[in-house]
C-alpha cells in the first residue's frame, strides 16, 4: 500500500477517536462539576453563586484573627446621684461640662428651684472616667454612683462580616438582573435582590447603633437639693406675712361676730333676767319684813 493512502487511512481514523475522548472528557468534567457544586457555593469558575455565604471573618481561622486585631467597642453607661446647694447652678455646670469634653445632653428634666433634676450626657468613650471624676468635684456630696461596661466587638465585627456576604450577594444579584430577558427570571431575581438589600438596611442600622453607643457613653447624673436649700425653698416670708394677717382678720371678725350676737340677743336676754332677779330679791325682801312685823302670841 502506497504511504500516502496510509496515512490518509490514519487520519481518518484519528478524527473519531479525538471526538470520542473530547465528548468523554466533557461528560466526565461535567459530573465532577456536578458532585462538587451542591453545598460549595461556587460556580465552575470558582466564583460564589449569588446568595451563597462567603466565609465568615468573624469565624473561626482568620475571623479569629481579625477579632483579636479589632478595635474594641465597649458600651459604657453610668449613673451619679449629686447633693448641691443650689440646683440651678449645678445644671448650669453640667451642661457646661458637656460640652467641655465634646458631648452634649441628650435630655433634661427640672421643676422649681428647691426641687431635683436629671440630665443625660452623651460624652465621647475615652473621656467618660473624665467626666466622672468631674463630676465627683461639683459643689456637693456625691450620694450614689453606678456604671457598667459591656463589651460589643464580636457583635459588631459578626454584623460586618455579614454585610460584607449580603453586599457581595446584591451586586451579583444586580448582574443577573442586568442579563435576564424572561419577565419571571427578570421578577425571580428582584424579589431576592430586595430581599436582599432589606437584610442590609437592617444590619447597617444595628451596626450604625452600636457603633453609636460605643462611640458616645450616656451618663445619667441627678442631682438633688440640700438640706439648706430645701430649708431655703420652703421658707417664703411673703406667703407668712399673708398666711399671719389673714388670721388676724378672721380674729378680728370672730370677736366683731361674738359682739353683734351679744349684743342683739344675749344683752337682751341678760336684761330681762336681770330685771327678774331684781324683783324676785325685792319681792323676797318684801315677804321677809312682812313676817318680821307680825306680833308674837
């Protein structure tokens, strides 16, 4: 046989076979692809499928680490009970100090001045034991004192791990909603796209509050009036003054209203048992002289 017509034999015969082993192959990859995929959260190319969990970083290997190099949030709390002499002066400090160290007060509540109040600072974490010791040198006696620390790093660093998954989740989610063509694809993907992006607002707006707390701590400070101011408060000369002449005047007008009833009815009445006992004692006398005058037997 002539070498061209052999070699023309052995290409043919090469060109089923290399079909063959191309088709086997891609069977064969594409059943491995099929093991493997159920519960990697991966396509083909190694890249996450829309909605699968990315590996935690508050988990576990690097999480670990990552949470350890964290910076700490600590949400600090405190409550003081001050005795000044004068309420309204102490407020005014307060609110001073407040401002002093970078804070503000988040709320009030007074009365009068010989009553308490409670004021609500919001000062920044690193000057809380400053304001506290602040505080403590106010124009009075520090009655009660409580405060509380509760550390948030694993909380929070566990909220941004999981807005990292669902952010990564809503952009591939955006890239399909980009390439679908069928109105129930096209609808599919844009209820799991807002499913989505509501499980975001919702991390974002714990994470935004803790973060908050553990930025600003809230002290709580009240403050109560001393034994000399509440001695002060009570004490009005006015309100004596008035109290004493109107009971001078309803003394003045019991004895005027006990002389006009003597008067109009018991004078009366006097009078005429007077007269009686005048004539009674007369006509007594009377008799007795009449008796004296009678001749013995």
């Amino acid at each position: 046989m002539p070498t061209s017509d052999r070699r023309s034999r052995r290409h043919h015969l090469a060109t089923p076979v290399a079909m063959i082993s191309t088709v086997v192959l891609a069977i064969l990859v594409a059943s491995c692809s099929a093991a493997s995929a159920p519960g990697t959260g991966q396509d083909l190319a190694g890249r996450p499928e829309p909605g699968a969990a990315a590996p935690s970083a508050a988990s576990g290997g690097d999480g670990e680490q990552n949470g350890s190099a964290a910076e700490r949030k600590i949400i600090k709390t405190g409550e003081i009970t001050v005795e000044v002499s004068s309420v309204p002066a102490a407020v005014g400090r307060v609110r001073a100090l407040a401002l002093e160290l970078g804070g503000y007060v988040g709320g009030s509540q007074s009365g009068t001045a010989d009553e308490g109040a409670t004021l609500t600072l919001r000062i920044p974490a690193d000057r809380f034991d400053d304001a506290l010791t602040r505080l403590h040198q106010l124009d009075g006696h520090v009655l009660s004192e409580a405060t509380r620390e509760e550390d948030v790093t694993s909380a929070v660093v566990d909220l941004e791990a999981r807005l990292k998954n669902l952010q990564a989740s809503e952009v591939q989610y955006r890239a399909l909603l980009a390439k679908a063509v069928k109105i129930e694809d096209i609808l599919a993907v844009q209820t799991r796209l807002d499913d989505v992006r509501g499980q975001i607002e919702q991390l974002q707006a714990q994470d935004k509050e803790l973060t908050g707390l553990a930025n600003l701590s809230t002290m709580t400070v009240t403050l109560v009036p001393g034994a000399v101011q509440q001695a002060t408060g009570k004490w009005d000369p006015g309100k004596t003054i008035t109290d004493a002449y109107a009971s001078l005047v309803g003394v003045l007008q019991g004895v005027a209203n006990g002389a006009i009833w003597f008067a109009i009815v018991w004078l009366p009445v006097l009078v005429v048992l007077g007269i009686l006992v005048l004539l009674a004692m007369r006509f007594r006398r009377g008799i007795g002289g009449m008796l004296g005058r009678q001749p013995k037997e």
